[in-house]
C-alpha cells in the first residue's frame, strides 16, 4: 500500500480531461455567524482516473462536489476541467445525485433524452443517443418503463444513463447508492465499474462507505472534520479488473483499515457530539 500526491496511474487512458481543485475554500454566514466548511484544499484528478472523497459528516464533501458541478462558488480559489475555469454549471460535467431524481412522468427512454432536448438536439438523434446508453446501463428491455415501474437499481441505472447521455468529460456523483439495500449496492458498485470501464471517464465520487471507496477508486481523499482539510490521499494499488470477491482479500481489508484509521477519532466525536 502506498498514499502518494501523483494522480497518474498505468490504467488511466486519458479520453476525457482530468479536473483541478486549487486552494478552495468555503464559508457559510447565517445570522452574522460565519461558519468555515473547508480551507485549502487542492488535488487534482487526472484523465480518466476514478477518485473517491471519504470524511467525517459535514466536513464538506458534497459541497465539494457542488462547486466543481459549478453549482456554487467557492469563498477561494478555483476549479479547472481541463485548462478551463469552472464559474457555472456546464454540459462538460455530468452529475448524478444521491436520489434518482428521475420525472414520474417521463419513460426512461424520455428521462435519458431529457439533457439532451434541453440543449436542442433533434428527436431521432436523441433517442438513437439515449438508447445507446441505456444498452450500456443494461436497461434495454425497460426504456419505455415509466420510474415507478423500475426497482431502485434500475433507476439508479438510468439516473446514470441520463448524466453519461450528455457525454461529459466529468462525471460527479454524490452517494450514489446511498438510498438502495446493501445487496444492490454491492451489484452497483460492480456495475459502475464496468460502465466507467467502457465509456472512459474522469469521476469524481461522494461516498461515506469506505469499502466502496477502496472497491471503486484509484484513489481516496481521505478529509478531516470540519473545517475540512485533505488529511491523506491513499492510492490504491489493486488490479483491475475488479470483482466484488476483492473485497475479501487481506490486502483490501488493510486498505479499508488505513482509511478508517484517519477518520475514527473524528467520526466518533462528530457522533458523541449529534453532528452525525
């Protein structure tokens, strides 16, 4: 096991740019109390390559993730995809949320189209799109399913489906597979990888699940509690391909082990204290 400040490693195949986060910094004012969230954090995540970001609770994860989605400024420093300066949200950057945020009243097929009407593509182009996507998410017999007629993984799928149909560089996902069971959590972490496996992109990924961290990633930033600061970055250096029997091994064990070690001492006064 190794942690390391490099971002490169002999499996990234570099189709998509990478992202770089440079001194950020957050804060929240309410009622005249200025509360910092996080200070001074800076990685970079290179093409291609699938890092994941574990803390303690509100050490700023999400927020994190929100201003790189361009969805919020930061108080300080700067974001790039690529060379280019994030300042709003942008069709170069896919989110997917913790729920699946699908419309009721869209058929999969529509849901998976919907980025892509919203940025005008004609109708025939769009649904060769969407269906080429929900191929790739293993969804083909449900695209003219409505969402309450799909299992919470499959809509997870398709909520996967609609970011990736844009064709972003980045894609940023917020736990994901917070809301399923642990079963299909499991079968969509595998799933994940097969998908990011084929379709080459840069992720940069939310999780409070350590396991699924080490499992996913080729790297984990491991943060402290608020205001948060990058503690550790852990590279993880088992092959790919990777079957969710890895998690059994001595050598994942040890890398969940490492992670959790960082974070207990913090974890367990966040829970002493109700702020979990």
């Amino acid at each position: 096991m190794t942690t390391t400040e490099a971002v490169a490693t002999p499996h990234h195949r570099g189709s998509s740019p990478g992202l770089r986060v440079e001194g950020a910094a957050m804060q929240f004012q309410r009622r005249g109390v200025v509360t910092d969230v996080f200070n001074d954090v800076d990685f970079e995540v290179a093409p291609g390559e699938f890092v994941s970001i574990v803390g303690p609770s509100g050490c700023g994860k999400t927020t994190l993730l929100r201003i790189v989605g361009g969805l919020i400024q930061p108080t300080a420093g700067q974001v790039f995809i690529g060379d280019r300066a994030v300042t709003k949200p942008g069709p170069d950057r896919g989110f997917v949320f913790q729920q699946d945020s699908l419309f009721p009243w869209r058929t999969l097929i529509d849901n998976v189209r919907f980025g892509l009407e919203m940025r005008g593509e004609k109708k025939k182009a769009s649904i060769a799109r969407a269906m080429d996507v929900i191929r790739l998410v293993g969804l083909t017999d449900f695209a003219e399913h409505y969402p309450h007629e799909l299992s919470g993984g499959m809509r997870q799928r398709a909520n996967l489906a609609r970011a990736i149909a844009i064709e972003p560089d980045v894609l940023l996902m917020d736990e994901p597979f917070s809301a399923l069971d642990a079963q299909t959590r499991e079968l969509m972490q595998e799933e994940l990888l097969r998908i990011w496996r084929q379709d080459e992109k840069t992720v940069l990924f939310i999780t409070h699940q350590i396991d699924e961290a080490v499992y996913l990633s080729d790297r984990v930033i491991v943060m402290g509690a608020r205001p948060g600061r990058i503690r550790r970055e852990v590279t993880i250096d088992i092959p790919r391909p990777r079957d969710l029997k890895v998690k059994r091994t001595p050598e994942f064990v040890a890398y969940a082990d490492l992670i959790w070690g960082e974070i207990e001492e913090e974890a367990r006064q966040d829970l002493r204290l109700g702020r979990t």
